[in-house]
C-alpha cells in the first residue's frame, strides 16, 4: 500500500478509521492521495468552465498537506453517503412547549447521524420550579432536558472513532444561570456537552460596578403574577425587546465568582461575550446569535452551519531553523484563493439533514477559512511563541489569509453572484467590515461578495495529526513527545508515540541541544496564550477556537483577572483549561497514559469530541 505522504503511525491510523474510503466492506482507496483526489474531483464538478483545471488547482493545494480540508469534508465528499461536509451547526431556537423541545431534540439526532456537531441554546426553557402560564406545570428547568440531549449523543454516536460534539449556551440572566454553571461539578453531568454562559457588556458593567443583576425571564411563558417587576430584554429568538419578569437579583460579583470557580475547578463553563459576536456579525441587521459551533470558533444563527479549512502554515517556512527562515506569504496568499473556490463549492455539493440547514447555508454562503500548525511555523522561523515578536508574525500572516480572503470572495462574486442574502449598503456599514481596507470595502461595493463570512480558527487537532503532527490551530505545541490515545473503529482506543512535527525535523538534521524557542503549552503563561488570540481577533470574522492553558497552582484571583482581560482585549470568547485531580491533563508526557472518554469530565477538547 502507498502511504508515502502519511509519516507517522498516528496520521496511518486516523486515515484509514477517519478519512478513508472503503465501500462494501472492500478497499477503495488505497492512499491519501486517493482521498485529496476524491475530494479535489467532487469539489470541482460544480463549475460550470473549466472543472477539470478547477481540480488540479484543488488537488494542487491538498497535496503535501498545505491546506486542510474539515474533517467532514475529507471523510465525505464524493463517497456516495448521506452525509454532510458541513462540520457543524446551530439547532434551532427551542421554544418553551414540549412539541419544540422534542422536534428540535429529532432535528439534533439527525444531524448527528449525518456527521454533524450541533450547538444549543437552552435559554428559552423555563427556569426550574416555575409555573407554566397555559398549563399550570411545574418546569424541570433547562438542565433536565439537556441531559435528554446527553443520553442522545450517547446513543447515536456511541461507537466509531468519533464521539458527539454538542455545545449548550444560557444566557447569564437565566434564573437556573447558578446551576448551568455548576453542572459539570456532578460525576457523569453533561459529559458530552461542552458549556458557554452567553455574558453581556451589560453584566460585565454589572461586575466591574458591584451592581445587583436581575435574574429574569418573559412574562408570556410564566403564571400570571400582577406583582411581580418587569424589564424589557431582547430575549433569545425574539428580534424586538419583550417583558421579562424579574425572579430575583443577585450581586453581579457573586454570580462572576461562580462562573469563575467552576472554570478554575471543572474547566467549564467557557464564556462567550455574545454583545461583542453581535456588534461584529458581518450580517447583524438579519441574525441574533446566542450561541456557537461545538468549540467556538463560528458563531452561528438558528440552523446555521460552518464549513471550515485551514493553510496549513508549517509547509510554508522556506529554509527552517536557519538565519534566512521565512514565511513564504505569496504562496499563502496564492493557497488562500483557491481555499476560498473550495470551501464555497463545498455549499453546494454538500448534503444537509434539514432543508432549513441548506437554506441556511446557501443563503449566507458562509465559510470559516483559517489557519494551522502557526506554533511549529514560529518555531521553524526562531520564534517564541510568546513573545512580541511571534505574535507580530502570526498578525501578519493573519492579516495576510483575511484580506486575500475577502478579495477573493469578491472576484468569486464577480464570477458567480453575491451569497442571496447579501445588502449591499447594510453589509458595507458593518463594523468588521469598515475594518478592512478601503480598496476592500470598495470591491464590495462595485462587485458584491460571494461568502458572508470568511475565517475562523478552528481546533485542528485531528487533521494536524494527519498532516504529521502538526501544531493545532494557533495552540502553542502541547508537548514535543507524548503518548495519545485515540479510538478505532470498535470504539476501543490505540496508543501511539507522538512526536511534534517541528521537534522531529529540528533532530533530523542533526542538532541535539533546543533553542529556548521551543516552548510548549505549559511553559507558557496564560497571559501569552490569551495575547495570540487578542493579536488575531481583528482578521477574524467568525471567531477563534483557543483553550488557554493554566497551571494547576495558579492563584484564583489571577485566573479571574484572566477572563476580565479576555473581555477587555477585544476576543469573542474565552475558555481554559487547569489540571486537576478531576480533568487531568490535555497531554501527558512520557510512559503516563490517561482514559481521556471514560474519565468524569472527559475534557471537551479530545479529539474525539472535535467536529473533525
């Protein structure tokens, strides 16, 4: 069998239970090339001139893993299953009747069985305890019905060498916001639930003023109650204010408190500061967004979809470790226009589960076009990853994969037509958007714009194995030399020797003795990790999928000052992650070996639980 171009045992494996095409039982491809081919054809029969061109152009920027397709669209495309390519998606607003709760529960399986991770918000559920206004019952509250969704995933993505990757959001004026946010303290909770507090610029104020903050939720879905004290709130799936009634009032800084010590101890609930995804939603006159993809990084709309890819960065260093290191970013910028073709011809060859999902889609035509293996990439150009110099590098690549993106995008719409959504004077006025560059802005104007959304930092962390091990996303290296353990197809997990895929190169040629800019994730301060996703947020339409790794004796008071800079730096969200006797480590180093799905509080960054 040819297997030239997968290096390591660990990128065979994930191939061939992951990616692999095999039909009947039989083999069907027996290479990865094969597999570029398939997706490089498929993706290229779309065009109505020159498909043929379109492929090799395609082809030509799989190859050598230069660019990474989502998992989805790896595994998926051109095989001939009912499947989609998208990775993931936001479900549908979950209305408070027991009709919407379950079709939206149906809808989710579905889209998991099509292979697609799914995002919730449960803020429209009433809170625990409280009497419905039509028919007099007492409410279980949203935790009750997320643990149908757990028993869900379970069930229909219970074997195979992948797991279910959901999310759940609420709203940080939830009544039941208290016990959302201790919910993974509880052995076995939610384990296949990753968890967001959707915080406003309003409880931030809230927090940094001392302030009380009401508890509170619409008037219309509670007993009547001529007492009680109301507000107006733009609630989940409502575009205009409603009447909400306030439960109770809680001190801003007790509520803060309580986010911040289940994320010091569970590392759960992450935060996602939904008044900054909205202001900056590329398509904010048509959307509210509550809530995200699985790991963050493509905030979404009800039946909303990502459909992601990533350069990967490490095959762009033109004489590594040498004094002439350097990015080659033509060859970035000339990558970046054919992903942008790609991922778009992936809308429309992809297969959806809900109609509205497609209508979604194709509307909005968005994509999340990223970046990969960014640590081994500054490591190979003498960079230590957090210093400002590293961050001023990986600025400008970013920079560099944004514009191209977007001017791309316009050149395409030129060719095929705006994504049908598309305002002309509405889209120019938004503030990503009058971010850009004039010419940009301009191209716009003239031509229109093919995708809605451009970019994203997705996770990676399977597709950066098969690409050699390869630095996730724009995560500092985990660990230079470890054993994973990743699952097969029975459901069972093999364990590998993993070596970084700069490391290895670094010993191949001969030296012995590291730089001090090989640095891994645990070496750096949280500090650092947070400054690479603030330096990269502002070439970022969707969002960055980034865990900030936290030592275990790191003080409580430094960790929340942590979170409150997150918010003060411009980010759209922020998560981390601490060891503990409970969570253990991401990696372990060495002979140690952990049971990363059998373990409570299974960390939600596994790559099992990737959409990938």
């Amino acid at each position: 069998m040819n297997t030239s171009s997968l290096d390591t045992p660990i990128a065979q494996h994930i191939w061939e239970t992951r990616y692999r095409l095999v039909v009947d039982g039989g083999e069907q491809e027996r290479s990865i090339e094969d597999s570029w081919r398939r997706v490089a054809n498929t993706l290229a029969s779309v065009e109505e001139r020159d498909a043929g061109s379109w492929e090799e152009r395609f082809y030509g920027i799989l190859e050598d893993f230069r660019f990474l397709p989502g998992g989805r669209i790896l595994a998926g495309a051109g095989s001939g299953r009912r499947v989609t390519l998208l990775n993931c998606f936001v479900m549908g607003v979950i209305d408070d009747r027991m009709e919407s709760i379950f079709d939206r529960l149906k809808e989710g399986a579905l889209t998991m069985q099509a292979g697609g991770g799914t995002g919730y918000d449960f803020s429209n559920l009433r809170p625990r305890n409280s009497v419905a206004h039509a028919s007099g019952r007492i409410a279980s509250g949203p935790i009750s019905f997320m643990r149908i969704w757990d028993a869900m995933c379970a069930t229909v993505m219970s074997t195979g060498a992948r797991r279910g990757a959901m999310i759940a959001s609420l709203r940080c004026d939830h009544p039941d916001i208290g016990d959302f946010v201790d919910a993974k303290r509880m052995p076995g909770e939610l384990q296949r639930f990753n968890l967001s507090v959707q915080v406003t610029d309003a409880f931030m104020k809230a927090v940094e003023q001392d302030a009380l903050w009401p508890l509170v939720f619409p008037v219309d879905s509670l007993e009547p109650d001529t007492g009680g004290e109301t507000v107006m709130r733009h609630w989940t799936g409502q575009r205009e204010a409603v009447a909400c009634r306030v439960i109770r009032r809680v001190p801003a800084r007790t509520l803060w408190e309580r986010i911040m010590r289940a994320a010091y101890d569970t590392a759960e609930p992450g935060v996602l500061f939904v008044d900054r995804i909205n202001a900056l939603n590329n398509l904010a006159w048509r959307e509210q967004i509550t809530t995200t993809n699985p790991c963050g990084e493509i905030p979404l709309p009800p039946y909303g979809a990502c459909d992601l890819g990533s350069v990967n960065l490490s095959r762009f260093v033109i004489d590594p470790f040498s004094p002439g290191a350097h990015l080659d970013l033509d060859a970035v910028r000339e990558t970046v226009k054919v992903a942008v073709r790609l991922l778009d011809n992936v809308i429309d060859c992809s297969q959806f589960p809900l109609n509205v999902q497609a209508e979604q889609a194709r509307g909005s035509r968005r994509i999340g076009l990223g970046i990969t293996g960014l640590a081994d990439a500054l490591i190979m150009l003498g960079l230590h990853y957090g210093k400002a110099g590293a961050r001023h590098k990986a600025e400008q690549i970013m920079q560099t994969v944004c514009h191209t993106a977007y001017l791309a995008s316009i050149e395409l719409a030129g060719e095929k037509g705006s994504f049908p959504f598309f305002d002309r004077e509405r889209y120019l006025q938004g503030a990503f958007i009058q971010s850009l560059p004039a010419s940009i802005r301009q191209g716009i104007g003239a031509q229109g714009i093919r995708n809605s959304h451009l970019t994203a930092i997705a996770p990676n962390g399977t597709i950066s194995l098969l690409a050699g091990n390869v630095s996730s996303g724009i995560e500092p290296v985990f660990g230079f030399q470890h054993r994973r353990r990743v699952l097969n197809q029975s459901g069972d997990y093999a364990t590998f020797d993993v070596t970084d895929y700069a490391f290895r190169h670094w010993h191949n040629s001969g030296d012995q003795a590291l730089p001090e800019y090989f640095i891994d994730a645990r070496s750096l301060s949280p500090d650092a990790h947070l400054g690479m996703q603030a330096a990269l947020q502002p070439f970022v339409d969707n969002a960055i999928s980034k865990t900030i790794n936290v030592p275990g004796d790191y003080a409580f008071e430094d960790f929340r000052s942590l979170y409150e800079a997150a918010y003060r730096a411009g980010v759209k969200g922020c998560t981390t992650f601490r060891p503990t006797p409970v969570r253990g480590e991401i990696l372990l180093s060495g002979k140690q070996e952990r049971e990363e799905e059998d373990m409570p509080g299974a960390h939600c960054c596994s790559i099992e639980r990737e959409e990938d």
